[in-house]
C-alpha cells in the first residue's frame, strides 16, 4: 500500500498536489483535458491506456500480456492496471518531496478496480473525481477523426459497452462516497478545459489571475 497522506492543496499551488481522477468514455478527450492541465499547472498525468500502449509498442512482458485486450477493445485484467498504476505512483513518490498530485486517466473503469484503488491508496486520497459526459454521434465522430490502430469499428463498440455496463455503474457507486464533476465534454477542447479549470479551482484564484 502507498504511504498515507493526507490529500493537501491550496489555491497557490493550483492543481499540482490534487489528485484528480478523470473518467469518461473513449473519445471524451481525458487524454486531451488531461494534457492541458498537466501542462498548465504541472499536475502528473497517469493514463493508463498510454502505459499500456507504451509497454504494447516496446513488447516488454507486460505489453505481450496485454496486446490483444488492448487491440481488441477488452478491459485489461485488474492485477495488470493496478500494478501499472501503483508503480507509477510510487516511482512519482520518490522523485517528489511534497504531496504527489496527479490526474489519473482511465482508471478506475470498474466497482472492483474503484474500490483497489481506494485500497492503494488509502482512503480519502482522491479528491476530485471529473466525469466527462459526451454524446455517442460525438464519440464516433472524434475516434473516426483520431484513427488510433484501436479505433476500428468492432473495438470501439466493445469499449463503448463496456463504459456503459462498468464504467457508469462505478461512477454512479462513486457519486455516493466523494463528490463527481460531471462535464459536458460534447463542447470544444477550450470550452471544456475552461469549466474544468472554473470548477476545481476556487473563485478567489480565478479573479487574481493566479490561473
Ligand atoms: P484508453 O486510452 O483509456 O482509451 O485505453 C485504451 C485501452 O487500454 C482500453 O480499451 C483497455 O484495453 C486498456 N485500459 C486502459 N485503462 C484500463 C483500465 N483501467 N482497465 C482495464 N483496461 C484498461
């Protein structure tokens, strides 16, 4: 288990010591509002589809265990994210002295891994749970225009059913332990990361420019 912190953050350090999950299915630009902030306010971004693609493309041990549930659209095992995610965490832990903030993109996409992570990281460590909503004519037409080598036809129905059958379920069991942000990601890139920005930080670090 990680070492148990306190989860600790103030306006002056904007969102680098949060620790964000962002949630969504594919196409709903985690990746892309993920990027923005972490660019914006150094915040870690964790995803795990990226890890997970990475490992793929340099064939390491994990990448060949997990090539096909990657390619074809299928959740990977539980015991494979999860220890992808606790290593990056942890080596992000040791580089660190102060809190170790970080958005975490894609995971949890299940009850069973939302209550390992929980378990991970001890509770009360997640402090900001982001639900970008999106419509399915928008999915398509932005995994139609992204053309990642997962992005055909049968793959992408696979992870739509998927996000319905785990992922809203998980995040509607979420809403009842921690509050979740639920954004409308149908929007621009802009228009997005803007509400998103608006409603993480408080009021006072928006009027003083502090973001
Ligand atoms: P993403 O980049 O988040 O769309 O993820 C791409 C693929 O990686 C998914 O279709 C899954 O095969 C795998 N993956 C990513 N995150 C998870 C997760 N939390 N649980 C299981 N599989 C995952």
């Amino acid at each position: 288990m990680l070492e148990s912190r306190q989860a600790s953050w103030s306006c002056t350090d904007g969102l680098a010591s949060r620790r964000i999950l962002v949630i969504g299915p594919p196409g709903a630009g985690k990746g892309t509002q993920c990027k923005i902030l972490s660019d914006r306010y150094g915040t870690e971004h964790i995803s795990t589809g990226e890890l997970l693609r990475e490992a793929v493309d340099t064939g390491t041990p994990l990448g060949r265990a997990v090539r096909h549930y990657v390619a074809e659209g299928f959740l990977v095992p539980d015991r494979l994210v999860l220890r992808v995610v606790h290593d990056r965490i942890r080596s992000l832990a040791t580089r660190r002295t102060g809190p170790v903030g970080f958005l975490l993109d894609g995971v949890p996409r299940t009850i069973r891994q939302a209550e390992a992570l929980d378990a991970l990281m001890a509770a009360g460590q997640i402090d900001t749970v982001i639900h970008l909503t999106v419509s399915d004519s928008v999915v398509v037409e932005r995994l139609t225009a992204r053309g990642r080598s997962d992005d055909d036809r049968g793959s992408v129905h696979r992870r739509l059913e998927t996000y319905r059958r785990f992922t809203i379920p998980m995040v509607a069991w979420m809403s009842g332990l921690r509050p979740v942000l639920a954004i409308d990601a149908d929007r621009s890139v802009t228009d997005v990361a803007a509400d998103i920005v608006s409603q993480l930080l408080p009021r006072d670090a928006l009027t003083q420019g502090s973001v």
